[in-house]
C-alpha cells in the first residue's frame, strides 16, 4: 500500500505540472538550450559526427555547478555523502562548408565514509578489488571531446570526433591507494547524403586503462585485508600484499588493467527515420610485460532506432535502444623460475572462470511544444553469469533489471519547472553443481557473502525515484537552477536506510 501511495502522489504532481502548462497565458521568448538542440538532430545520438550537419542550428553552453549527495540506500563503493563541485562548457557552431563540436569538464567529488572497490568506475572491468578500511576519497575528472565535419564533394561529408576523459582518485586512509583512469575514443567516419536520405560509415576504436597503486603507511598492530573479485563475489580475501592479489608484486606497478576495442558502425536516414548498428571487439589485460593475470575477450552489438515526426507546433520522438555483449575471463598460469640468479616468467596456459552475457532494451518517447516538453522512458536488462574459479565447481547467477520514469517540463514565462518519478526494480537467481565428483578438491571457492547480499540488493530491490528542478533564466541566456533528487528503497534487509538523495545548484550561460 505504501508502494501504491507513493506512486499516486508522483503521477499527481507530474500530471497537474504539465496540465499547468499547457494552459499558460503568459508569452516568453525562449531559445533552444544546447540540450535541445542536440537531441532534436536523430544523428547526434550515434557514432558519426558527420551527422551534426543535418541541422544547422548552432549553440553554446557554460555553466558552473555545486552537488550534494547522502543517505543510507547505496552500493558497497558509494559514498555515505559526497559533495561535488564542476565546470563545463560545450558548443556546436555551422559554417558554409564544415559544422565543429566540442566540449570540455572538470569535475571534483569528495566522497566520505568510502571503502569497497578501490576501482574508479567499479563493474567496468571483470575483477575487481575491494578495501574495507571507510575514508576519504577525492576523485578529479577531466573530459573533452572535439569533432569536425568537412563537405568534400555536393553529396559527401567527411570527419572525425575524439573523446577523452582523464580521472583520478586518492584514498587517504590504510588502506589507501591512488589510480589513475583514461578512456579515449576516436571515431572516423564518412557520409552520403541526398535529398530526404543519408547514410554513414564510421571506423570505431577505444582505449581504456587503469591503475591501482595500493600502500600503507608507517606501521600497524592489525593486518589491512583486501579482496579479489573474480565475478559473483568469489575470489582471494587476505592480506593485501599477499600473492593472490597482486596489489604488490615484485616487477609490477600496482594493479594494471587495459584494454583496446576495435569496430564499425553504419548509420541511414530517410525522411524521420534513423538506424544505427555497431559491432566492436575488444581485447584486455591485466597486469604487464610477462606477468599477465588475466586476458578479457569480449564481444558487444548494439543498434539504435529513431523516428521523428512534427506535427504543428509539436514534435515526437521515439528511440530504442538494444544492446547485446558477451565476455570472457580468462586466469593465466604463470610460474616464476629462477636459474643462476635469473629469474624467468613461464605461462603454461590458461583457464576460463568466468564467461558474462548481456542484454539491454531501452525503448523512449518524447514529446515537446513551446510550454510542456515530456519524456518517457523503459529499461530492460537482463545478465547471466557463469564463474567455475576452482574446477568442478560451477556457479551461475541470472540477473534481470527493469524500470521506468516519466520526466515533465514546463516552461512559464522566465521559469522552467522540472517533476521527474520512476520505478525499478529486478530479481536475481543462482544455481552451483560440481561437474565431476571425484577430483581430490577439498576446497571451494571462497565468496565474500555479506558484501554480495548488499551489492545484489542495491542493484535488484524495489525503488521509488523523483527529483524536482527549478530554472529561471535571469537575462540573455543566463540562468540559475536548483534541482533536488530522492530514492527510496522497499523491503531492504542488508542495506543500511532506505533513502538517498542529493540537491544541485547550477549557474549556466546558454548563447
């Protein structure tokens, strides 16, 4: 009932919000935001920049931010508050023959009571490594992006985009440790366009690396443990310059992991149709020169469809998202051999621990005049895991995601008023067997349980979200807006309180 209740007070203030708005009298002179105009060309959501042309409407944006973020309700890695402070500005400008975008942002977050992962983006890579010492972290991101598109010929466009984040962080309490995070993007690619049609070509690569560089200071009467993930919570728990870790082995820096993804994308247009597919591979290591731990193969497929359709003083979009990738684990055995003061490494092969697929739907639709804009959306994901660490055990995990929100805005004179609510939820299942029952194997995989409880409730218990946004727009596209977001969890059990939320203030300037 209390799920019930919730919910109808949400659908409520979103219905009468947009109800307001559409009956407005007042008239105000508003141009589109950046935003706007990004998501009103189909092809800014796709791999080709050469698509920024098909609109010739040219934007900017800078704007200043602050955040808070706390409460109980959040995963193993998050923060219990956070504060975070940022810059950004971004701008997509048309010319006679050529159209350029780009962007630039500097983020820093103090994150407090923070122990788990000692990753940046935890989950990107197939292990992880987890602390359980709560402290300080100061994360630091950079990001730009910049990208060209050059008329070559009546019926031909030609250009390329690069993207690049830089983030570090640092821990400031045994155990600490302090990484450092690139991802780089770059994305040739070609157009032909006639009439209502266009297509494209784009050559996809990516480069992602990261670094974990552990340490403790001074010395101490108690031991700091560390965790190895190897996938669904199972791995090496001990000390954390132990072997079976490899935070701190002799001829390695740190914790190294990389990987490069290579692929294509093509795109077609016709009238207000739009449709993407993407193919890439990717191969990653962990660890350097001969000592690799582990290699990840990993294959992904996604495709976009969009359809746009103005009609009057309104406009539809529909989009849909469909997102499929595979990914293997692979432990490499390695033996150290020392022979006449030399030291040499062996690899006498490797095995398969973990092998991961995924599946992800996100269907959308949106709807927008001069005084209401709404959006809606739907997710469905759906993951199956197999883990076999320490042969014949096998365990298997299925995990299915699902939600949806609705966002409203309206615009009333110098004012924008924003409701968003949504609801999510998911379900997980596990089955294990051996393969064979006489191996001589005493020991199974070790699982660090009461951190999977909590990492598993976090992503599949039932939620309720809402935020609420103001904006006023001072004078020449100069504004102000303070925006407030909630989570409130149902039927928790190994998390601590049932509710996170966070409050944004933002200074922007949009010419």
């Amino acid at each position: 009932m209390n799920k019930v209740r919730y919910i109808l007070i949400l659908f409520l203030l979103v219905t009468g919000l947009a109800a307001s708005a559409q009956t407005a009298t007042e008239q105000w002179s508003r141009a589109k935001t950046y935003e706007q105009v990004l998501r009103d060309n189909l092809w800014n959501g796709s791999q080709n920049i050469n698509g920024v042309r098909q609109d010739s409407t040219s934007r900017s944006h800078a704007g200043f931010f602050g955040k808070y973020e706390g409460g109980q309700m959040h995963d193993t890695w998050q923060a219990e508050q956070s504060w975070s402070a940022g810059a950004a500005t971004a701008s997509v400008k048309h010319i006679e023959n050529m159209s350029l975008k780009g962007s630039f942002s500097f983020t820093q977050t103090e994150g407090y009571g923070m122990c788990g992962s000692m990753f940046i983006k935890p989950g990107f890579y197939p292990v992880d490594v987890l602390e359980f010492t709560p402290g300080r972290k100061t994360l630091q991101t950079y990001s730009f992006d910049g990208g060209i598109s050059y008329d070559i010929a009546p019926s031909w466009r030609i250009g390329a985009l690069m993207d690049f984040e830089s983030s570090n962080i640092a821990k400031r309490k045994d155990l600490r440790h302090s990484n450092w995070r690139l991802d780089m993007k770059v994305t040739p690619g070609i157009m032909y366009h006639s009439g209502d049609f266009a297509a494209g070509v784009v050559y996809l690569f990516r480069k992602t690396s990261e670094t974990v560089d552990a340490a403790q200071v001074g010395t101490s009467e108690s031991s700091y443990y560390a965790f190895l993930d190897k996938g669904q919570m199972f791995g090496v728990h001990s000390i954390w310059t132990g072997n079976g870790l490899h935070l701190d082995e002799d001829g390695v820096n740190g914790f190294p992991v990389k990987d490069f993804s290579n692929g294509a994308a093509v795109q077609v247009q016709y009238k207000g149709f739009f449709a993407e597919a993407e193919y890439s591979h990717t191969s990653g290591t962990i660890g350097e020169k001969e000592y690799i731990w582990f290699r990840f193969p990993a294959d992904s497929f996604k495709t976009r469809l969009a359809y746009r359709l103005a009609t009057g003083k309104a406009t539809h979009y529909a989009r849909l998202v469909l997102d499929w990738n595979g990914r293997e684990l692979n432990e490499s055995i390695l033996e150290k051999v020392t022979s006449n003061g030399i030291s040499t490494v062996i690899n006498h092969g490797s095995n398969r621990i973990a092998t991961e697929k995924g599946f992800t739907l996100d269907p959308e639709y949106e709807y927008i005049t001069d005084k209401v804009e709404v959006l809606a959306k739907a997710h469905l994901g759906i993951d199956k895991d197999i883990a076999s660490q320490i042969y014949p055990y096998i365990h298997t995990q299925s995990v299915t995601t699902y939600g949806a929100n609705a966002r409203v805005k309206a615009f009333t004179g110098p004012w924008t008023f924003t409701a968003e609510a949504g609801y999510c939820g998911g379900r997980t299942s596990e089955d294990s067997w051996m393969v064979g029952e006489q191996t001589g194997v005493q020991t199974a995989p070790y699982r660090l349980q009461d951190w999977y409880d909590r990492q598993m409730e976090f992503k599949t218990a039932s939620r309720l979200l809402a935020g609420l946004s103001a904006r006023y727009d001072i004078a020449r596209g100069i504004y102000t807006e303070l925006s407030g977001e909630w989570m409130h969890g149902f039927d928790l059990k190994y998390l601590a309180g049932p509710d996170r939320f966070s409050t944004t203030l933002t200074i922007g300037y949009d010419f």
